[in-house]
C-alpha cells in the first residue's frame, strides 16, 4: 500500500527501514521524507511504522505512561487476522 504519494513510500518501505534498524519516527523521515512534503500521510506513516516497530522482537518495550488514568497507544493490543478466515466468518443476521 502506498502511505506518501509525495516521495513513493510504501508501508514495505516502512518495514523493511525498521528491519534494517530504524529505531525512530524522525530517522525514517530521514531515510525515506516520508510526511516531509504535503503532510496527509503523517498519521499513516506513524501508525505504520508503530506496528512496524511493534512486530519487530527487538523492538523497545512501550514506557508505561506517567499518569496511570491515560494509556499509552502503544500498549494497545493488535490482533491480527488472517484474510481467509475473515472470508470463512459467518454473515451476521
């Protein structure tokens, strides 16, 4: 899928520069200037790049927030499902 139209950024761009070793929002806008030109993909770019990040095992482990009440995005939980069984799953009536 295509994330910035301004510099062809791909999300497999995106992964491949966390796979290799980019550890921050900022680097990849180095690497690639991803968000760096009109700025509509900026909140895809990140969210790419957080799941990126996230699926990565030696990714950085979230910091638990300051204020206990407020929780920290990336402490959400991804379920990832497979496109055949959502293909398989029952019509609801």
């Amino acid at each position: 899928m295509i994330v910035c139209v301004c510099h062809r950024v791909s999300d497999r761009d995106i992964e491949r520069e966390v796979r290799h070793g980019c550890h921050s929002f900022d680097e990849l806008q180095d690497e690639l200037r991803v968000g760096t030109a009109c700025g509509s993909c900026l909140e895809c770019a990140r969210d790419t790049f957080d799941v990126a990040r996230a699926c990565r095992p030696d990714a950085a482990v979230p910091v638990a927030p300051a204020h206990p009440t407020v929780a920290h995005p990336a402490s959400r939980e991804i379920h990832v499902i497979p496109l055949g069984a959502i293909a398989r799953a029952p019509l609801a009536a």
